[in-house]
C-alpha cells in the first residue's frame, strides 16, 4: 500500500486562504462548507505598559491550513456505522462511498480536525479526498497548486519524509496531540508554535472555520 | 448551547426510546410479584402501548436526524467496531422482543411463565440498549463525552423515566392498587431513586469534568455555564418526576392520580430531553471538531 | 419604477448546476494505484480552458485558466506552468483567493445587466433606478457632455481613476482618446495608495524614484526593516513580492523586523520581530533613532556630506537659515527647540526606550540594511513627513544606491513594459490632488496651485460639472468621508451629470444619473503584462470566456458609439476594434521583444514569461554624483529641501496645517494625542486579503473565509464589555459603522483596525449608519499639508456593543 500524506510548510503560510478558496472553487463547495480550514491561533500573553506608557507584548499568532490528513488511525472510519467512511488500501485515502452513507454525522463529531461534515442536500457526508481524481491523472491537488507560497504538498509518504527531512507529523496547536489517529500530515512548524498538549492559546477566528 | 438545537432529532430519541424502554422493567417486576387477574392483565397490556409507541417513535425521531434515511439498512456493517452500530443493533433486538411480547401478549394467548421470560428479557434488553445508548458516545476524540457518566446517565433516565411510564400505564388499566402493594410500591420507589441519581449524578460529574477542559476553540467551562441553565431546570423536572411518583405510589387519591402520573411522564420527558440537549452542548473535541 | 436593488439583478443560473457532470476515469501517473472508482470533481474535463488573468488594482495581474463547460466557467486552476518548486528558477503567476473564485464573482447577483437611469423625481442616493435602453443612455451621455462642453467648456469634465481594472491594457482609456478628440479633461495627480509618498516625500527629496530594489536583491543573512509594510497582505500572489521575501527569508537567512501598529501577516508564522508602533508616529522613532546614531557616533557624516544636502548645519543649501538642518531639530537647537532623545520618542511611539536605542544600532552596524517602508504609514494626515522620515533613516547610515539595499521608499519591483492604448493629446493641462476631487466639484474654480496643490497652471478654471466613473467606487466607498462626499454629490447643482459604468451595482452607483453594464475583463479580450507591483517580467492575452450576456457591452465599443455621436467615430476607432488594438499592440510590444511568440501563438498559450534579473548595481548617483544628479533642486538627496521651505512661506494652509523643509514630527489633524473623551482611540485602516480595494467585497465566498470585523486590543475590549464576534458600533465624528468586532492581541491598546474597500451600506435618507462596516464612513476629508493626497487612514473613534 502507498500511503499518501499532506506536507503544511508553517514558516511559509501567511494565512491567506487561498487553498481553501481553490478548494471550493474546484469542488463546487458554498458558503457552508469547507474541506480545508485556516486557523488563526493566538498563544496566551499580554500587553505590558512600562513606566513611560510603552508597550510590550508576548506571545504570538500563527495560521494553520489543515485539510483531511487520510490519518493512519482515522476517528471517522472507526465510528462509521455503515463503512461508508473508508480507508482505501492502495492509497490510504479516506473518502465516503456515497452510496452507503446515511449521513448520521458521527464522523464529523469523531474527527478531532473538522474533516468530514454532512452534506443534508446531497445526503451524505462531503470530505477532501485528497483531489484523488486529479492525483490519479499525474496532478496536484487544487489546494497544492494553488499556494503561492508553495507551503503545501501531498504524495506517498515515503515521498514527503524523504523531501522534507526535518518535518514532523503534526503535533501542534491547535491541532489535537497526534496519538489521537495519527494523522499523515506533515509540517514545519509555525514560528512560535506551542506543542499541540501544552496549548495555552485560542482560535480566533472560530466564524471562519465552521 | 444554541447549537445543541440542531441535534433535537437525536435528543429526542434518546429521551424517548429509553423511557419506553425502562417502562418495561416495572411491568416485569409486576409480573414477578403480583398475582394479575387476566381482565387486568388484558387492560395492561392495552395500555402498554405508550410505553411501545415511546419507542418507536423514539427511533422515528432517530431516523429523521440522518441525511439518507433510505441508507439506513446499512448501519449494521460496523457492528462491533462502530458503537452506533452497535446501539442500534442493541435497539433493534430490544425493540423486535419488545414487539413479540407485546404482540403476543395483547393476542391473549400468553401463558403466565412465558410473560414472565418475556417480559425480563425485554427489561434488560431495554436497559443494555439504554447503556449502549450512552456508549455510542464514548469516543476518544471527543473527552467531554469518553466517560461513564454518559451511560450511566442514560441508565438513570431508562429507570426514572420508564417507572413514570409504567406508573401511567397502570393507572390507566385502572390496577393503581398494585401500586400500593408492598413488593411493587417499594420497587417503584428505589427505582425512581436510581433513576434520579444515576440521571441528575451521571451529569453533573460529566458537567463537573468538562468544566475542567478546554480545547483551542472553547472552554469546557463556558459550555457548562452556557448550558446550566437548562441543566438545572431539568434536573428540577426529573426530582419532580420523581416527587409526583412517589405521591401516586403513597395514597394519592384515586381522583389525584391520573394528574399526578400523568405529570410525572410529562415532567421526565421534559426533564430528560433538557439533560439531553446540555449533553449535546458539552461536546468538546480533543482537536477541532465544531457542532 | 422599481427598486434598484431587485431590478437590476437577474440571477444568473446556479454554479451549482454544473455540478454532476459525469465523466472518464483519469489515467495516468498514479492512475493505476487509484484504480476505476474515483469519483470525479464537479467540472472535470471541461469543453475548453481559456486563458485569462485577474485585473484589479492589487499591483499583480495574476494567471487564470478558466475552464469552461456550456459557456460557464466550472473552476479555474492559475499559473502551473514552469518550476513550480519554492525559490527555484523561474516563476509562477498564482492568483490568490481573490482571482480563485472569479467564477462567482463574475456570476454575482450584483452584475449589472442592461444600461439604467435614476428615475425623474428622485434624488441622487435614493436608489431608485429603471431600465433603459442602449441608445436613450448614450443620448444622454452625449448630449450632456455636449452642454456641459458648451456651457462650462471641456474644463469641468472629469474622469475619475478606474481601480477595478486596472491591470490591462484598455483600462480606463477608451474615455480619455475620446474626451480628447474633442477637446479634452481636466485631470488629477496621485492616488489613494501612495499620494503622500509619491508627492509629498519623493519630489523633494529623491525627485524620481531612485534608489528602490526589489527583495530578490537581498544578501545573505541581511537585515530588512520595514515601517507598516505587509508584503504577505499586499503582494500576494505567487509572483508577488511577498512571495520573494519569504523566499529570502528562507532561503537567505534574512532577518525582518516589522514595525506596524497591527502584528501583520508577515509577523506571523514567519521568524520576524514585530514592533507595535502608534500609528501616525513613524517619524518621531525616526527622529529618536537618529539622535542615538548622533550620540554614538553612528551617522555616516561621510556619505551624508557627499551625497545629501541638510542633515548637519555644514550642508544646509544657499538661503537656509541657521538652525535649519536635521540634526538641529534632533539637538533641539532649531525649530521647536526639543531634544529628540529615545525616550522622547518612546513617549509618542510608545516603543520601550531601550528597544529604540538598540534598533539605532541594529541599523547602524547592518550592512547592508534594507529599509523600506509601505503605503501604511503615509496614509495619515502626516504621512508627508512620516514618508519623508523612513526615506531619511537609511540615508542617515549610508545604505541607499548601494546594493542590497532600498531608498526607505516601497521595495522596488519591475514589470514588463507593454503599450496600452493610445489615448492622444489633451489640450487641457491643469491637474488636481486625486483626492480633492469632491472639493473640485464644491469649489474647484477657487483651487489654486498654493491653496490646493494644482499643477501644471495656477488654478482651475471650473469646478467639475461632468463626471465619468469607469470601474471604480470611489463616489461612496474609496474616498475619505463618505458622509460629507455624498452631500456634494447629492447637490445636482454642483455636479450636474454623473456616469458610473462598472460589472456590479456598487454603492457608488445610487450616485449616478446612469449607470452602465460593463463585461468583466474575463469576458472580453484582454492584454497585460504580469503585475505591475511584482518583480518578475510575463505578458498575458486573454480571450472572453463567454459570450457577452443581458446587455452588457465593453468600454471600448461603449466609447465608439459615443464618439459616433460625438462626430468623432472616425478619429476614435481608426477602422479597428478592441481585438485588432490588442493585436497591433502586442505587435508592437513584439518589436523591443522579438523572442516573444507570436500574436496566433499567444491566442492558444495565453502567456508568455521572460527571464529577468533584478538591477542590483551600484547606483550612477553613489559612483559619481557631480555627474548624475538627481532630479532635486540641488540634485542631491535632499534632507533639508529648498522647495518645501519655499512653499512653506507661500502656500495657504488650513488651521493646523504646517509645511517644514525636513521631516520633522508632526501628530497631523486627529493624529496622536489629540484624543477626547468623546472619541478616545485612533482608528487605523489597513488591507485586507478578502477583497482588493473594494474589488471583490460583494463576493461572499470570501467574505465567509476572511470575515470584515474591527480588530481591537482585549484591554480596550474587556474595559467595553466586548467579546470576540460581537457586533459593534464604531463612530467617529464623521460617521457611525456596525461591524464585528474581533478582539485579538495582535493590535495595539489604544488602536482600533478596520480594513478599507467593505461595501459601504447605509440609508442615507435616514440614520446614515452604515451597517456595511465601511472604513471610509470614518475617515476625514482632511488632506496632507503638501502632498493634498490621502490622509483619510486616521481618525479618532469610540466603539461600544451594538
């Protein structure tokens, strides 16, 4: 089996969106649903005036792109009471046969990054599926190819570990700890990132993310 | 707490069907320890289609919460890895023994052992399904609901809301006088105590640790404080509930007590689909999961 | 009669129905590990893909391919051509989210879809709009330029700017050839990005733009600092200079420090250090950096000596008086006789005392140092002198014409260069502030070159009766102070005909005696070199994607037919059209670049990239100033400048207004320290990625992904009871927003954000607030004191809970 996986270049990101917005062009997604989310978290700190009135603060921003990562231990499939929400075997992308899902939602409870959601128009749960008909035809996905920072990736596993030699899979706020499904999303960490359990900040931009 | 509203479908079912359900561990114990006169028998079992009709139309409920209901046939395939697989195959089995004894025993032609198996097995099978219930929301991803305190819950509910159905039944086959009798009168008071406890106590220690959390998007606090509120007010429903019982099960006057059971059901289903939406409101993912 | 808002929208058929085509399986590389079952996107296999780019004014002009199913466009992928590779050779024109969702832009219930006239008995701002046909709108246009020409003369016409399309070839054109057929327009100077800049700060001190390097000139490990300047917000495509600055960031090892009164977009995730400033106080660090390089010997006397004129008392020029020079204003022996120490700028910055002291050294000992400042800072009533300022800094240390570094203007960038068309001569010369435009029409006969800034004449000789509009909102929503602009334009005894034309019903068009429907530039054949802000060198054909619909027309044809009736036909069209214009013009284009491919080539490949490296070479200026002088009154970088002090004796300046020869601080009108209690936080405007300009705002795809709120401190949230996504109430004294609110750490106690280009939405027969949350509803009409050019990004405010 080919496992494939996302690679998220934190130090590149500038929060722009532009991979969710490819996104939703491509696959004809409205206002409602996302398949790929921008986070902005703010670790904790203050604003410190000294003694003549002037500022200082700590603590930092960071954006976060996060799309389904077709995880090793995927919370989605192992609640799926029809199997519908699958694991492919040759790839490891995670997708929903449309045909068998009753769209009961316990995927989108389970999955701890916001990945699949239903769809009651069409019936069924929507998720990224790693643009699977454009990878099967030799391209990127839309996200991929959209960044113009080039911040995003996605190939066979074996693939991105070898190009990106000091990545990790993500294990960052606010991110849940990867012992959770342990994701195939890889990442350069954000400037300031806080380790995904020792949090001590928000998501700001909680209206953007739904 | 707003957006606990759009699980209304599945609080719902998860109110009713395990009222119903419980009800039936009343009716058993009645058979067990009380000798009942075929016309009563007759009235009974008239009158156990309240308990009946709260199930199924507790799984109605469930099936209009899912955006393919026509898919439905397929929840079984993750039977014993999926725990909602597994709540329904549990309902489902519950709810086909529960029919048999019911069908059977309004045709007329039960014997008085036969009730007795039967009406056990769908007790216990009611309570199983009311655990499973609150099992199919123990996952891992989402620690505010990985507790016990969730089934146990669901069991508090099954007893204190299924004894209020029975009572009403009961009361309705005109047999309240069994209700005075001392086996079933005592059964009928430790099981609405359990239920308040189990119910009102399986909460607040879930309410209590999910005060505790917090993820990136939300505080386990805020959830709990944006949903107390209605935590309190249902759970002043259910004591009622409770209260109203013990007056029907202690010498309410005959006049009294279709109000009072009556009540007692009103007050549980109130009661218990409050708690139910505070539990959907106390869902707090390990990562970024949103309602 | 209707009313405009249903009218004029016919809604376009769904996107959504293009969403089960149906078709084959992929194939190849990686086809056969997918296997026959993987389901396909909405659009896949579409019937053509089109070649186009996006047009707005965000300084790119980015590649999209469009494909196309039934005459509708399915989805769009961008520039995936060449190295795609992060920093490798080559480039790529990715469009941002903006350019990534044009489908729905372009499908937008907004579209206007056949000419419309405001109804006889309204009045301007009502709203109230009805269907014309083609020929009674260009009747009237026609004739009413013909009695505005003969009663006022070709004086009182005026064509506004047209930002929404900007990147092209046609833009706004087609009006100027025409107007100047027969007899020509009154015309402004300047814009709202880099007014202060450009015409407050450069001419008296560079003359041109000189000194300016793009960020692909970086050395290894260099230090850039930049003042209110967010590549990573406004150069974002994938050929942007946000982009080449992350790439020397990691690629080089540069270090950045941003000094921004609001944590930027570049000032997260990247390794750069924020420096919150008060806003409006840019020149004040300046001049407290300058007295530590004075006091620690830091200052290259040598280089200023050489190549500048007025720092120090030795190179103040003729006529100067003593006292004059910078470092006076810094020692506190001349002007306002203050000592400029750090801490005298901590106060007004509110930067801590040491971090400013060892900034000064930072830059000191840097070399090279990169110093560049955006279009934030001057968009301030002081933004003359704050530009003025940041422009002295690397002067101060000697790091400007050398390599590597920057002249403390914008970082430097260099398109390609192709014709646009022509637009002949115009006879009338004088020239106005971009920003006065509203004052020409109130007062214009009475501007003057010292009470106004009018260049090229000493005066105007009428107030603009004859307004075009042409891809622009600037009537209620670009200009400073809405509320005020509005009440001129609603007078119809000052401006006597309004035309607004554009693809949307803007807000600006309630405004408007008719209003015209454009096609978007994807729906029409378009030619333009890659973006203009951007430092990499393309050109771009792009063919319409559908078929005109409704009764949209282009500009170019819209033109001919009024110059048809006009008497003009002739002399406008020259017997071609807009594609035998774009054609001629590629040709010519084609002459200086001989490699380029061909005019049939380009109609299928839709884009052409061409190598270019950036000029990096030590400035003519730097090897031999005596022999290539700047284009200054002293032809040397003037610090103290002889025109300013000349127009600080004659020019008339309203109350508060001062013009110096140096750039000294001044807090400019409702700048710092004059906060009341009334209205005690400044209010700060900035760019945002949701929309460019006002271009896309109405596109609520990304209005969802980037939501318009007012970032404020949660110190001065908690104190207001406000929490994150509360509606708020933002007033000022010059009007009243409902906006979110979004409380975040990353801007400064004490300031309030607004991004600008919201769709202003307000009644304005009733309460006039405006629940569109538009920056301008806030802003003052006040300019700045020599440039007249936007100040408008500043005012004074209070927020509550709505």
């Amino acid at each position: 089996m080919t496992q494939y996986a996302f690679h998220f270049s934190g130090s590149r990101c500038t929060g722009c969106k532009t991979c969710e917005l490819a996104c939703k062009d491509y696959h004809d997604l409205g206002t409602d649903v996302a398949y790929r989310h921008v986070y902005e978290y703010e670790t904790a700190g203050d604003w410190k005036a000294d003694e003549a009135g002037c500022w200082s603060v700590d603590g930092t921003s960071y954006y976060v792109s996060v799309a389904c990562n077709h995880c090793d231990d995927p919370a989605c499939t192992k609640v799926c009471p029809t199997g519908a929400m699958h694991k492919d075997e040759q790839t490891g992308i995670v997708s929903v046969d449309t045909d068998r899902c009753i769209g009961c939602g316990y995927c989108h409870m389970a999955c701890p990054y916001n990945a699949p959601k239903v769809d009651r128009t069409k019936g069924h749960s929507v998720k990224c599926d790693g643009c699977a008909e454009r990878v099967a035809a030799g391209k990127k996905p839309i996200c991929v190819e959209a960044c113009p920072l080039r911040a995003l990736e996605f190939a066979p596993k074996e693939d991105v570990e070898r190009n990106n030699k000091d990545s990790e899979v993500a294990d960052i706020a606010p991110l849940p700890s990867k012992g959770y499904t342990h994701p195939n999303l890889y990442i350069v960490k954000p400037a300031g990132a806080e380790k995904a359990d020792e949090a001590t900040g928000k998501v700001v931009n909680t209206l953007e993310v739904k | 707490m707003a957006s606990a509203f759009a699980e209304l479908p599945l609080a719902l079912f998860s109110t009713l069907a395990p009222m119903g359900a419980g009800a039936f561990l009343i009716l058993a114990i009645l058979f067990s320890t009380t000798k009942v006169d075929d016309a009563a028998a007759k009235r009974i079992d008239r009158f156990t289609a309240i308990p009946v009709a709260l199930v199924i139309v507790g799984f109605i409920a469930a099936f209009f919460h899912l955006a393919s209901p026509l898919h439905a046939f397929g929840v079984f395939a993750g039977l014993g890895s999926s725990p909602l697989s597994n709540e329904l195959a549990m309902g489902c089995v519950f709810a086909v023994v529960m029919l048999v004894y019911w069908i059977w025993a309004s045709a007329g032609k039960m014997s008085a052992g036969v009730r007795k198996g039967l009406l056990w097995a769908t007790a216990v099978l009611g309570l199983v399904f009311a655990w499973f219930t609150g099992m199919a929301y123990m996952i891992d991803t989402i620690p505010s609901w990985n507790t016990f305190a969730g089934p146990v819950q669901m069991i508090g509910f099954a007893l204190l809301g299924g004894a209020a159905v029975a009572v009403l039944v009961l009361v309705l086959a005109k047999n309240s006088d069994v209700l005075k009798s001392s086996p079933l009168k005592t059964a009928v008071l430790i099981v609405v105590v359990a239920g308040v406890v189990c119910g009102i106590g399986g909460l607040a220690a879930q309410a209590a640790a999910t005060g505790g959390m917090a993820n990136a998007l939300a505080s386990g606090a805020d959830l709990v404080s944006g949903a107390m509120v209605v935590i309190i007010c249902g759970a002043i429903c259910l004591v009622g509930t409770g209260v109203c019982d013990a007056f029907a099960v202690r010498g309410a006057n005959a006049g009294a007590l279709v109000g009072v059971s009556s009540g007692a059901v009103v007050l549980a289903v109130v009661g218990i689909l409050m708690l139910r939406l505070a539990f959907y409101a106390m869902q707090l993912s390990a990562g970024l999961s949103i309602m | 009669m209707v009313d405009a808002k249903l009218s004029r929208r016919t809604f376009v058929k769904a996107s959504g129905a293009l969403g089960a085509l149906a078709v084959a399986g992929g194939s190849a590389a990686a086809g056969n590990l997918f296997g026959p079952a993987v389901p396909k996107a909405h659009a896949e296999e579409a019937d053509d893909v089109i070649w186009t780019h996006c047009h707005v004014n965000c300084g790119g002009a980015c590649v999209l391919q469009c494909h196309v199913k039934d005459g509708e466009i399915a989805y769009v992928e961008s520039d995936n051509t060449g190295d795609s590779s992060f920093g490798g050779e080559g480039f790529q024109a990715r469009a941002c989210l903006r350019g990534r969702s044009i489908r729905r832009w372009i499908n937008s219930p907004d579209r206007l879809n056949y000419p419309m006239k405001r109804v006889e008995g309204t009045k301007r701002g009502e709203g109230k709009y009805e269907q014309i046909s083609w020929d009674e709108a260009l009747d009237t246009i026609a004739s009413e330029f013909k009695r505005v020409k003969d009663t006022y003369g070709n004086e009182a016409v005026f064509i506004q700017e047209c930002s929404g399309v900007e990147q092209n070839f046609m833009m706004n054109n087609p009006f100027f050839r025409l107007f100047n057929l027969v007899g020509g327009e009154v015309t402004r100077y300047g814009n709202y990005s880099n007014g202060a800049l450009n015409f407050g700060a450069k001419p008296y001190t560079y003359g041109d733009s000189w000194g300016a390097r793009s960020f692909r000139t970086l050395a290894p490990g260099e230090l850039v600092v930049l003042f209110g300047n967010s590549p990573s917000e406004t150069r974002m495509s994938g050929d942007g200079l946000g982009y080449d600055l992350a790439v020397a960031m990691e690629k080089k090892g540069v270090r950045v420090i941003c000094i921004d009164p609001r944590r930027n977009d570049l000032a997260t995730n990247h390794e750069v250090e924020w420096i919150p400033i008060f806003p409006g106080t840019d020149a004040a660090l300046v001049a407290g950096l300058a007295h530590e390089m004075i006091k620690e010997n830091l200052v290259d006397r040598d280089f200023l000596h050489k190549y500048c004129v007025g720092f120090d008392e030795a190179t103040l020029p003729e006529g100067a008086p003593a006292n004059s020079s910078y470092e006076a204003y810094i020692l506190g022996t001349g002007y306002d006789k203050v000592e400029k120490t750090p801490a005298w700028a901590a106060a007004i910055t509110k930067i801590p005392e040491a971090r400013i002291k060892k900034l000064a050294h930072e830059i000191a000992e840097a070399k090279p140092c990169f110093i560049a400042q955006g279009w934030g800072a001057q968009r301030h009533t002081n933004g003359d002198y704050a530009a003025r300022a940041v422009m002295l800094l690397p002067q101060l240390v000697g790091q400007v014409g050398l390599p590597s570094t920057n002249s403390g203007m914008r970082e430097g960038n260099s398109s390609m260069d192709i014709p646009t068309l022509p637009t002949g001569d115009n006879p009338i010369k004088e020239k106005f502030p971009n920003f006065m435009w509203p004052e020409a029409i109130e007062w214009g006969e009475k501007m003057t070159a010292t009470n106004a800034g009018i260049q090229k004449g000493d005066k105007l000789k009428q107030p603009i009766k004859f307004l075009v509009n042409y891809g622009n909102n600037m009537m209620s929503n670009q200009n400073g102070d809405i509320n005020t602009t509005t009440d001129i334009l609603r007078d119809e005894s000052k401006c006597e005909f309004i035309l607004q034309y554009d693809v949307v019903w803007s807000d600006s068009c309630n405004w408007a005696d008719i209003v015209l429907p454009d096609l978007t530039p994807q729906e029409t054949w378009s030619l333009s070199a890659s973006g203009e802000n951007c430092d990499h060198k393309g050109v771009w054909v792009g063919r319409p994607t559908s078929e005109p619909k409704f009764e949209r027309r282009e500009v170019y044809e819209v033109c001919a037919e009024l110059a048809k009736r006009l008497g003009v036909e002739k002399e406008y069209t020259e017997g071609k059209t807009r594609e035998a214009w774009m054609h001629e013009l590629y040709d010519e284009f084609r002459e200086d670049n001989p490699e380029a491919p061909t005019w049939d080539e380009m109609l299928t490949r839709g884009i052409w990239k061409k190598d270019s490296e950036p000029d990096n070479e030590v400035d003519p200026y730097i090897v031999d100033p005596e022999a290539n002088p700047l284009e200054t009154e002293t032809g040397k970088i003037q610090i103290y400048s002889p025109e300013l002090a000349k127009m600080a004796k004659e020019w008339e300046l309203p109350e508060g207004d001062e013009i110096y020869p140096i750039p000294v601080y001044v807090p400019g009108h409702d700048g710092p320290g004059s906060e009341t209690e009334e209205y005690p936080l400044h209010l700060c405007g900035y760019h945002t990625k949701a929309h460019t300009h006002s271009s896309y705002a109405n596109n609520q795809i990304i209005q969802d992904a980037h939501r318009h709120n007012v970032l404020i401190n949660p110190k001065d949230a908690d104190e207001r009871g406000i929490k994150n996504n509360d509606k708020v109430r933002v007033a000022s004294k010059q009007g009243e927003v409902e906006i979110e609110a979004r409380v975040t750490k990353r801007v400064m106690p004490g300031v309030v954000m607004i991004p600008e280009g919201a769709w202003h939405d307000a009644d304005m027969q009733g309460d006039k607030v405006d629940k569109g949350g538009c920056l301008n509803t806030l802003t003052t009409r006040h300019p700045n004191p020599i440039s007249k050019q936007t100040g408008q990004h500043n005012a004074l405010v209070q927020v509550k809970k709505a």
